[in-house]
C-alpha cells in the first residue's frame, strides 16, 4: 500500500484514493468501426487490490447495452490488465456492422 494514502485521506470529505500504477494504449482494429484507441489504466487501491478502468466499452449489435466486467480489479498489474481485456473483447466481434465504441465516461 501506498504511503501516500495516509496523506491524501487526512480530509473527511475524501472518501476513497488510488495510486495509478500504469496507464497503456492499445489500437484495436474492426473491419467496420476501423482503428480505435484504448486507454487502459491500472490504479492501487487502498484495498491493496489492482482496479482497472478502459477509455471505451465496446457494444455489439446484439447487447443491450456496452460490456462491463463484473470485478474490476486483481490481486496483481497482470491481473488486472487480462481483466481489462476480458472486458474489451469478451463481445468483440470484428465482423459485427453495427458494433460501436462507447466512450467509457468513468474513465
């Protein structure tokens, strides 16, 4: 855990932090959306768990709405980065025509 959480939580109004511990991009390519950027960030949580967030959700025609993993951390960077690609290509399907990228607001 990191030492600087005692600092950032002095404040009762701060109600959680976290460390980023890498941040990467990846280029994903789909036949009909084209090339799209996907940040993937990797943050420490006070938890000592590893949570990730993406900059985009990918929506396939016949999901009601974008894919989000139910657990969003691991015990480890590795972990936490395979979770995060589970959730960006669990659905993907690079044929799919009305497949979108939905930018991930949480992000």
């Amino acid at each position: 855990m990191s030492k600087y959480f005692d600092i950032l939580q002095k404040f009762d109004s701060v109600i959680d932090c976290y460390e980023i511990v890498g941040e990467w991009e990846i280029w994903v390519k789909h036949d009909h959306i084209g090339h799209q950027l996907v940040k993937i960030k990797v943050k420490l949580g006070k938890d000592g768990q590893y949570h990730f967030d993406t900059s985009h959700l990918y929506k396939g025609t016949g999901q009601s709405g974008p894919y989000r993993m139910s657990r969003s951390h691991g015990s480890s960077v590795s972990e936490a980065l395979d979770s995060a690609m589970m959730q960006l290509f669990m659905f993907f399907k690079k044929e799919d025509e009305d497949a979108k990228w939905i930018l991930n607001e949480f992000y």
